[in-house]
C-alpha cells in the first residue's frame, strides 16, 4: 500500500574509471506496480466476499515484503551515496506520499458518517485517531475487534492496520538501520544475519501466541507478529539491490528467473485459491512462506535478465492498477462497507462487486490525480513560491484562494471533531438487545455474592431482576436461585432470549428457564460459564447450548463440557447456521461429539434455519422477530421431546 517505486536517488560521481560501477539508483520498475496490481485485486476480492479466493488476504503480505524491499533499497543507496541516510529527507517524502490521501480519506468518511450513518460515529472517533497516528492495528487489538468477523457492519477505518503496521516500519527501520550501518558500523553481513534473526523472531512469537479455535486476529494485527514480511523484503534488499544485479548473471540467468517466477507465481496463487484465515498452518509459518514466495517473485522481476515477469505484469492496466493501488487499498473498505448487500444497495453477487470495484477505481483515480500527485510533486510548495512573488490583483487572487481553502479545511475539521466528540453510542445491531447482553432469571433475585464469580465479573456483582438487562461482560456470576432450565449462547440466542425463555417455559413449566446470552461469546466462555453455574448449585438438569457462531469449537473444550454437564439429566447442543468460514468446522464437530454422550441432543438449527432464509437479517445469522419465534419453538420442541 504504501510501498513505492520511481525513486530517483542521484548517481556517483566517484567510482574508479577503471571498474565502472551501476550507481546505487532505485528506478522506476514497471512490473513491481503489475505486482502490486495483483496484490491489491487480491485483496478487493476477499473483502468483496469472493469464496473462490479465500486467501486473498495474503495480498497484504505481497505489499508488506514489496515495502520492506524498497524503503530497503532507497536507504542503501543513500547511505552508500552520502555516507548516511537522509532520515528528515526520507520521512518528509513518505509523509508528503501517505498522508494527503489518507486525510482526505478520513475526512470524505467521517463527514459520510455525520451525516448517513449516526449509529457507527461513537466507535469511528476513535479509529479516526488511531488512524491518524497511525496505531490503528493496537487500536483493534485492545477493542478486541475481530478481522474475521462481518457481523453487522464492521469498523470503517478497520482496514488502516495494515498502514499502520507499515508506518511504524518506516519510523523505525531507517533509524536502526543508519545506527547499525553508519552509526555502529556494523557489517552488512552482519545486518543482514540480524534481520533473518529478526524474522524468525516474529514468526516463532506468532506462532507462540496463536490459539487454536480462538479468534486469531490478535496475531494477524500485531506489529510484533507481521513485522517478518517486511524485514524479509529488507533482507532481499541487501542482497538483490537493483544497481548490484548488472553485468554479474550467466548465460541462462533468464531462465533460472523465469522458472523462478513462474514456480513462485504459481504458488502465491495456490494460497490466495486454498489457504483459509483459519487455516492453523498460516500462523505456525504460513505467512513466512507467503511472503518468501513473494520475495523470490519479486527478485524474478526486478532482476535486469529478467524476462516473463516483466512483459507479464508491464501491460497497461496491471501498471494502471499498480500506480492507484495506495488509493485503490484505501477507499475500498470504507466505499464495501456502506454498500453491504440488500443492507445499503439493493444488489449481491457479482453486481454488487462491479459496483463496488467501479467505485472504488474511480474514486482511487480521482484521489490520484487531484491529491496524491500534484501534492507529491510539490503542488503546494509551488503554489506558495507563486504567492510569494506575486503582487497586486494576482497575490490577492492567491490570498483568496487560500482563505477559502483555509476556511473549508476549517470547517471540515470543527465539524468533524465536534461531531465525534458528541456522538451518541452506536444502537444494536438488527436482532439484539441494547445491551448487547441478556441475563433472564427465575424467580425473585438473590442479593447475597455468588459462591463462584465469573472471570470476568468481580465478586458480589449484582444480579439482574426477571427479564432485567445485566451490565456487558464475558460471563456473568452466578448468584442467582435455581433454575430447572439453563440456556447459554451467543448472539443468536441473544436476539431470541426473550422468546425462548417464555416457549421452554410453556413447555417444561412456568419460571423455570434462566437465558445467559451474550454477543460475541467464544465456545470456551461459555463452558467456562456453565462451570461457574455448577460450582454455585445453580445449574438446572436441562442446559441448552448454542454456542460456535463467533469461531471454531475445540474438540478438548467440548469434551470438558460435557464433562461438567455429566450429571444433567438433559443436554441440548444447537449447531451453527453461519455463513462463515468456520460453519463447517464447527457443525462437523459437533456431529462427531454429541452422539458420545447418552445425554447430549444435537439439535440441527443449520439445516432448519437454512430452509427459511425469511427468518434472517441480511448478515444471514440474526433473527427477525419470526425467526427468533420460530428458533425458540424448535428448541423447546427439541428439549420436550428429547428429539429435534
């Protein structure tokens, strides 16, 4: 994304004339834009909703070694130059490169927002100013906001991470290297040996802090854990700098290249069409070979010999593509994210992603040419130097002019920071409480502590009155009577908590159901809940679960529940109608567990709901108000009589 080419570094001037030297000069290389291309469809294709491209996230990984190798290659050149690197230089272009898009980005979003889409300002205020900052991917690590997840409408900014992960690159990386190589005069050799260290750093702590059947997006945002992709990009660059590669390649160099670009190629393809986000290979050294096979890609392009890469990915409109891309990866997520299906437009399918990819490249476009471009190459510093040495009627036409320009961006500003700053938080989703939590008890509460609190719910928390609204948490202590009945779930049954309390309640007896429903809740919450309820006494001899909508189920975390739900005399396991990568995982997993437990009911919700697609909201995972009826009938038939 931010990754760029068509850098002009001046040549030496005092090389030996008797061993004429390539100066070290990063020039403008064609099909690195081609590749950049690719990289940038790839990921338009997987936000689109493309299941024939699952992996097309891994575009990313192609942009982040394509940074790394050329920031890499601008800072060698300029200290092998100067005898140093001009970092205020540096920063100042990258600053004058990145910025004036993605401000304008920020701006044209967040005045959207204002005005279209009220109910998302309260969280946008804060990716604003974690995207100006450039933290955006923190941001969404302590929000706990899923990559993976698109329920609902997903963060407009939430894109920027990866922008962020490349800026704090770029902050960074020229200071250790100039303190490395000029500073400490430390060997390339050496450098180069600290960066593979470096990589296997990041890829070990991925896969150290990767959790199986847990949401992995923790792993995915962080700086610490994608760094590789772009220190190996810096790597290739000590290596393979183009002004090396001249006058030292032998007679086949052009095929050796061209097989290594076609092999590397063909796998880059294989894991965009086969590797999965939930792929547990991915995390345990898959994006290491995702980005290796982007770097060997790309040492097969810029290489001199090179022969296919270069006429491949050259034509017109991958180079269209290529040089739009910052912009293209920019304005795509937040312009998918206000045309959902049936949502927003009237339109799915491949319509709707025509829509979406016009829109996008024309936007893209026009932020190319009227703000990337002349703003890069110094339209403003010309425009001042004109004021400047202007007089009369002329400087007073330029002093117009940059009062209203002033005063516009003035407005803009106030408006957009007074509208965040008083925006009301977001209301719930279709098919959810307010609360986005639902506590329905039995009985009359019980003031006394819980014998056993939560994890996260601090002893002696209140407990909620029949049908009240209990405060958002993981899990919710259990200081409550009784109950004959216990149902936990996820958003699912959160949407028909109410419904499903009064339906068990006709068919097992009057008071006698407690639902504990709570957004986003993962499988191993929940079993951890349902043990909180049994060490306080107050678990009843028929549970529902339908948990699994928000990720994979363990096969170790359900034998544990079924451990602790081993003395009740009825256990109802609902399985999953997601339509997430995950579906298939979960509903297998359940089909192969549940028949072990002669008290465990497996209740087929995928199949029943998938048959009523009118039961749904668009997102095709909450339910409508007849959906959440008709859900609740079909459990408590289940649980009356003892079959779904």
């Amino acid at each position: 994304m931010g990754a760029m080419a068509g850098v002009e570094v001046p040549e030496r001037t005092d090389a030996p004339a008797e061993t004429p030297t390539p100066a070290p000069r990063l020039g403008y290389i064609p099909a690195l834009d081609g590749l950049r291309a690719v990289a940038v469809i790839a990921v338009l294709l997987y936000h689109g909703g493309q299941a024939w491209i699952p992996g097309g996230f891994l575009g990313v990984d192609v942009f982040f070694v394509i940074s790394g190798y050329l920031i890499t290659c601008l800072l060698l050149a300029d200290i092998q130059q100067h005898g140093r690197a001009g970092l205020g230089r540096f920063w100042y272009r990258r600053a004058r490169r990145l910025l004036p898009a993605l401000f304008t980005m920020l701006t044209v979003v967040s005045l959207y927002a204002l005005l279209f889409l009220p109910d998302v300002t309260s969280k946008l205020r804060g990716e604003v100013f974690a995207a100006v900052f450039y933290v955006e991917n923190w941001f969404l690590i302590y929000r706990h906001l899923s990559y993976f997840d698109r329920t609902g409408r997903p963060p407009l900014l939430q894109h920027v991470w990866s922008l962020a992960v490349e800026e704090q690159f770029y902050l960074l990386w020229p200071l250790v290297l100039t303190a490395c190589l000029v500073w400490w005069g430390i060997h390339r050799r050496t450098m180069l040996v600290g960066i593979v260290v470096a990589v296997g750093a990041s890829t070990i702590l991925m896969a150290v802090l990767y959790q199986p059947f847990h949401d992995p997006s923790r792993v995915y945002y962080g700086t610490d854990t994608r760094i590789a992709a772009l220190l190996l990009g810096a790597g290739l660059a000590f290596i393979w700098a183009p002004w090396k590669l001249t006058g030292r390649t032998g007679r086949n160099a052009a095929v050796v290249l061209d097989i290594a670009a076609v092999i590397s190629g063909v796998i880059l393809l294989y894991m965009f069409l086969d590797v999965g986000e939930l792929d547990r290979g991915l995390y345990h050294g898959g994006f290491l070979v995702a980005a290796m096979v982007s770097a060997v890609l790309i040492a097969a392009t810029v290489h001199p010999r090179a022969r296919l890469t270069p006429w491949l990915l050259g034509f017109a409109a991958f180079r269209w593509i290529g040089v739009r891309s910052y912009g293209i990866y920019l304005w795509h997520w937040p312009i998918f994210m206000v045309t959902r299906p049936h949502s927003d437009v009237p339109l799915t399918g491949l319509p709707l992603l025509a829509l979406r990819v016009a829109l996008t490249f024309a936007i893209a476009a026009l932020s190319y040419r009227f703000v990337e471009e002349p703003i890069r190459h110094g339209a403003i510093e010309r425009q001042v130097a004109r004021y400047r040495m202007s007089r009369g009627d002329e400087r007073r036409r330029y002093g117009t002019m940059f009062g209203l320009a002033g005063v516009a961006g003035g407005v803009c500003l106030v408006v957009i920071v007074v509208g965040l700053a008083g925006a009301q938080p977001a209301k719930a989703p279709e098919g959810f409480p307010s609360s986005g939590a639902v506590l329905i008890n039995p009985g009359p509460p019980v003031t006394t502590a819980p014998t056993t609190a939560a994890a996260t719910t601090a002893p002696g928390a209140s407990t909620a009155p029949t049908t009240a609204t209990a405060p958002p948490a993981t899990t919710t202590a259990p200081g409550l009577v009784p109950a004959h009945t216990t149902a936990i779930g996820d958003s699912v049954m959160l949407g028909a908590a109410q419904a499903l309390a009064k339906t068990v309640n006709a068919v097992v007896g009057p008071d006698t159901t407690r639902v504990d429903a709570k957004e986003s809740r993962q499988f191993s919450a929940g079993v951890d809940l349902i043990k909180s309820y049994r060490d306080a006494g107050v678990l009843g001899d028929r549970v529902i679960v339908h948990l699994g909508t928000n990720g994979e189920i363990d096969p170790a975390e359900f034998e544990r529940l079924m451990s602790i739900l081993s003395g009740v005399q009825r256990v109802l396991i609902v399985n999953a109608k997601v339509p997430r990568p995950w579906e298939g995982e979960v509903n297998d997993t359940l089909a192969r567990e549940v028949p072990k437990y002669k008290n465990a009911i497996l209740v087929d919700w995928h199949t029943f709901g998938g048959n009523h697609p009118e039961f749904f909201y668009n997102d095709g995972i909450h339910l409508k108000p007849n959906g959440q009826l008709a859900y609740a009938e079909y459990v408590a038939a289940a649980l009356g009589s003892g079959t779904p």
